[in-house]
C-alpha cells in the first residue's frame, strides 16, 4: 500500500508544478490547486512512510516528480530538455529502479 500512496503523492506533486507555473501566485484558482496538490502529496507521501523507508520514499518521489514534471513540461509548456538534462533524468530512473528492484531497504 505504500508505493500506491507515493505514486499518488507523485501526481500530486506534478499537479501542484503545473498550477505553479500556470499562474503563480497571481492567480486564485491555481494558487488553490497547487496548495491543495500539495498538501495532499505529503499527506500521500506521510502515509507512504509508514511502510517505506524515509530515505527511499524520498528519492523515488524526488526522481520521479523530476522526470514526470520534463514530460509535463514538455508535452503543455514545449518546455524541451536539450541531450545532458535528458541523459541526466534517465540516470535518475536508472538510479530509481535500482533502488527499487535491488535494494533491500525499499520496505520495512
């Protein structure tokens, strides 16, 4: 149950960037969208917690929220990573998957 929790905090998370930089904190609407995205990720990533090491639950969310966010901003901002931010991501989930498939600290 707690990698559902952090990939729901993951959402979250990519959520709440995306209403950041669609309005700042200029705008209502999504001002209220990225509090509420958010407080729901570390709400998720809370519950996560209780099952997953602090430290794994952490870089997961971090390395995901990272490459999730590049997609986001590449497909509704043409945001385009030039060739070392794209190797860069791909280390991330190189380095995601490794914790994930070998690590024996991935849960309690």
């Amino acid at each position: 149950m707690g990698y559902f929790y952090l990939s729901i905090a993951i959402l979250m998370e990519a959520v709440a960037m995306t209403a950041l930089k669609t309005g700042g904190f200029s705008k209502f609407i999504p001002t209220f969208i990225m509090a509420t995205a958010y407080g729901l990720s570390f709400y998720c990533m809370l519950l996560a917690l209780k099952t997953i090491p602090m430290g794994i639950t952490y870089a997961i969310w971090a390395g995901v929220g990272i490459i999730l966010i590049a997609i986001v901003g590449f497909l509704r901002f043409q945001e385009t990573p030039d060739f070392p931010a794209i190797v860069g991501m791909f280390l991330i989930l190189i380095g995601v998957i490794v914790i994930r498939v070998f690590s024996q600290t991935s849960i309690h």
